[in-house]
C-alpha cells in the first residue's frame, strides 16, 4: 500500500500509539510542504514518544515556514511536560539557527533540572555561535554533569571567542580522556599561540586518540 497524505493523516488520528509512531515514520517519505502540515497534528499528540518523534523531524522540515517552526519549537521548548520533547526542540533551534530564541534557551538552562535539556540547549549555543552566549557556556563548564561540561567545552570552541582558552586550559590535565580528546578540538578551532602551547603538552597524552589528534591538530593551528 502506497503512502499518501490521507493514508498518513488517518494514522495521525488513529487511537492505536503504534499506528501514530509509523504515521510519523512515513511523513519522512511525503514532500515536505505537506509533510511539513502532518508533522505539526503529531507535535500536538497526548504521547510523548509520538511527539518527540514529530519534533526531532523539524530540524529538516523546519525550512519549510521558519516562523511557525520557531514558534512550535518555543513551545515545546518551555511548556512541554517530556525533558526529551523539550531537548529536541532546542536542538532543533540549533539546527535552524533561529537565534530569536536566544533568551528562551538561556531562561530554560537556569530554571530546569533536567540535564537532558540543559545538554542540549548548551549543544545548540555553540550552534548559534552567538557571542552573547559566552557567559551561560562558562558556566556551564563547571556543570557537576560531566556530559554538559563537555559539550561547553565543544561549544566554546565554536563560538571562536579567544577568552575561552584560559577557561579550557585546566580540563587538559582532566582524568577523562574525552574531556581532554574535546579540549583538543576546543583549541583547535580557537587557535593562536596559547592554544598551541597546550596542545603540543597534549601530543604526549598517554590515551593515543587524544596524542593523535593533538598532533594532527597542531598542523593546523
């Protein structure tokens, strides 16, 4: 049986949770005009998994109306009750670049528990490479949760601004080799002199991958 419009728009309405996740499933094989229209009947579904499955599609089908895709992630965002809803939405704000949502993200990291969310609203600052984010990321790199520390240290790195180096420089000597296998990448895109110095330390590292890269990285630094 072919998938069409109707076929996926009947599934949508079915009170049936499995026939809801494949009717999200085949939006993906729709022309995104009207897979864009279907998506948003599933972002408004009861289920959480049915409705991060629709979120999470419009990092892609956001481009079809950015106006609307930024008022549908805002409020999945901030009023959805799923930490993983409210983690894809701002990943998708990333992944759309819709900076207007700049001080929504940045509310959300200091009110919420959730450190899904604040992961991913950290990820997507780096996405942004907004300048005004380099306050919430420094703060961020003292987060008691090692998965958000480091994506600061990523983020940091893209946002490009050289005051991050010294902020970086003490997580080379971390006891996590990732931490320090992202600190190489970190200096890498924020390059210059002090950067150098301590990525020609880290081409000693005893964990190879982080050796490795260091030395690759300082070919280009």
């Amino acid at each position: 049986m072919s998938i069409t419009a109707e076929s996926v728009r009947q599934l949508l309405s079915s009170e049936d949770l499995g026939e809801r996740l494949r009717a999200v499933n085949q939006i993906r094989e729709l022309e995104p005009t009207i897979a864009f229209e279907l998506i948003q009947i599933a972002i408004g579904d009861s289920n959480s998994r049915v409705r991060y499955s629709a979120v999470s599609q419009l990092d892609t089908l956001g481009t079809q109306n950015l106006d609307l895709s930024l008022e549908i992630l805002r409020d999945r965002l901030l009023n959805d009750p799923e930490a993983d809803v409210q983690a894809a939405a701002a990943d998708c704000l990333g992944a759309l670049k819709l900076h207007t949502a700049f001080e929504d993200l940045e509310r959300l990291y200091q009110t919420t528990n959730e450190w899904l969310v604040q992961f991913s609203i950290i990820a997507t600052l780096g996405e942004f490479g907004d300048p005004r984010a380099f306050e919430l990321l420094k703060q961020a790199l003292s987060s008691e949760n090692e998965l958000v520390q480091t994506a600061a240290i990523s983020s940091l790195g893209e946002l490009g601004n050289i005051e991050a180096i010294p902020l970086l420089t003490p997580y080379a000597t971390n006891p996590d080799w990732q931490i320090r296998y992202r600190i190489v990448q970190a200096l890498t895109r924020l390059g210059g002199a002090e950067a150098k110095s301590v990525l020609e330390t880290l081409t000693n590292d005893e964990v190879e991958p982080v050796a490795t890269e260091a030395q690759k990285s300082l070919q280009s630094v």
